[in-house]
C-alpha cells in the first residue's frame, strides 16, 4: 500500500509497465507521449528523459515512472544508493520517500544552482562520492538543485554506480 499513490494509480503504472516494450525503438518524445496517454495520472508532467517520466503530485513530492527497463533500474539504484550510503553523502542526495515496481517517489527541489556555486562545490562533491565508493555519472547541473540550507543536492542520480 502506498502512502502516496492509490491503487487505482498503481495499476495504470503496472499497465504502463506491461507496455514498455512496444516503445523501446520510439523516440524521447514518443515513449513519454504514450506513457502519459496510457497513465492517465491526475498530475502535471514536469519533465522526462530518455529513462524516465516525472510528475508533480502537488504536495511537496515527485513521482518518477520508467519508460524503459533502464528506468526500472535507475529507481532501483536511486532507492538503494538513498538508503545505503553514508549520512554525510546522503544530504547530498534528493530524499527518497517510497518505492515501487518501476515508480520513485523524491522529495521536490526547485531551487537552481548557479554556476558559479556549480563549478566552484561539484568536484569536490564528486571527489566526496568517488571516495565513499560512488561512481557519480551525470552530475551535471541540470541534476542539481540546492537544498534550503545551501547544499548542492543530487536530484536525478539513477545513473551513480554504487561498489
């Protein structure tokens, strides 16, 4: 049961994912068309890439749905990179609030980093990561947000390599 998503809401999700693979040759465009026309969720499509789809659920949170069985495993690896890295790491880290089969479901950070910021704390960051045994592969500021005390926090990092 989620504390987020009804059942109703689920099962498009688990419709959606039944589906993935007649739109695995479709462009970016096309597989997050079909997953919202075949979704059929209440909330505003915020964004998507070639992974995934994300919406705003209006109460502070995000959802991310998969497009591709890729996008499974980025959620995967948000929810267990989220959990299983270090505390001083984890700030760093857009908070993970409930998982599901192919659905996410983060906290919703709007605030941009500027560059300056950006260029001046993403190495040493990275550094921070690579040292704790994570790989951060696209941390680019498109995937950044600042937090409200001034951290440079991870909001997309489905990509990271845990080991």
């Amino acid at each position: 049961m989620s504390l987020f998503l009804s059942n109703w809401e689920i099962q498009s999700i688990n419709l959606w994912l039944s589906e993935i693979h007649h739109y695995k040759n479709g462009s970016k465009s096309q597989r997050a068309n079909a997953a919202k026309e075949i979704l059929q969720l209440k909330y505003k499509k915020i964004g998507n890439g070639w992974q995934r789809i994300v919406f705003d659920l209006n109460n502070g949170y995000v959802l991310k749905v998969a497009l591709t069985k890729k996008g499974i495993q980025c959620n995967e690896r948000e929810f267990k990179i989220y959990n299983h890295c270090r505390a001083d790491l984890r700030k760093h880290l857009c908070p993970v609030k409930e998982v599901g089969h192919g659905w996410i479901i983060m906290k919703k950070m709007n605030i941009k980093v500027p560059n300056r910021i950006y260029q001046e704390k993403s190495p040493q960051l990275k550094n921070k990561f690579l040292a704790a045994g994570i790989k951060p592969r696209d941390m680019g500021n498109r995937n950044v947000r600042l937090s409200k005390k001034g951290e440079i926090t991870v909001i997309d990092y489905g990509h990271f390599i845990m080991y």
